[in-house]
C-alpha cells in the first residue's frame, strides 16, 4: 500500500495550549486505525512541541489527506502549515525503524 509522508508546523501563538488539549485526542485517533507507521512531534530548543511528522500508510492521496483531515489537531486548528507528500521508502526498511 502507498505510503505519503506528513510534516506540519504549529501555529506560533496559541499552539502550544491547542496541542496541550487536544493531544490525548490525537494520539487515540492515531493507535485507532493502524494508518500510521511511525511518526511523532518536532520539538525546540526547550523540547517543547512545535510540529508533527507521521508516515501514513492509505490506499491513495485521498485517503491519507481524508486522514490527516479528521486528525484531532487539523480539526482543532493547530497548524500554521501542513504537507502531505506521496513517499517511497528506499533505505532501510519499515521494520528496522
């Protein structure tokens, strides 16, 4: 099955509360479905939380970007800015992550 690779950003002002509340949310919806190979948040200097990363396993770009979509943090307005980008593994493999 296709794999796309997701990267977002979080809003600056205000990002760090949305994620705070809404990340016991995410990380349900995430274990709930089995879409997501790995993935896990950017952090800064601080190790604070500032963006996510997930590589998302669908059956097409419609599917996965349904996905990221009815995410808990896309529906609650987290991100500044979000990619989702078809991706083809060829270093390593899956199970060696």
């Amino acid at each position: 099955m296709p794999l796309f690779m997701f990267i977002a950003f979080d809003k600056k002002l205000g990002g760090a509360a949305v994620r705070a509340a809404t990340r016991p949310h995410h990380v349900a919806y995430t274990k709930s479905n089995g879409k997501v190979k790995f993935g896990g948040p950017f952090t800064g200097p601080n190790d604070e939380m500032i963006g996510s990363f997930s590589l998302i396993e669908a059956k097409d770009y419609d599917e996965a970007q349904a996905y990221v979509k009815n995410d808990p943090y896309s529906q609650a307005g987290l991100f500044e800015r979000q990619e989702l980008h078809p991706w083809k593994l060829s270093i390593n493999s899956l199970e060696k992550v």
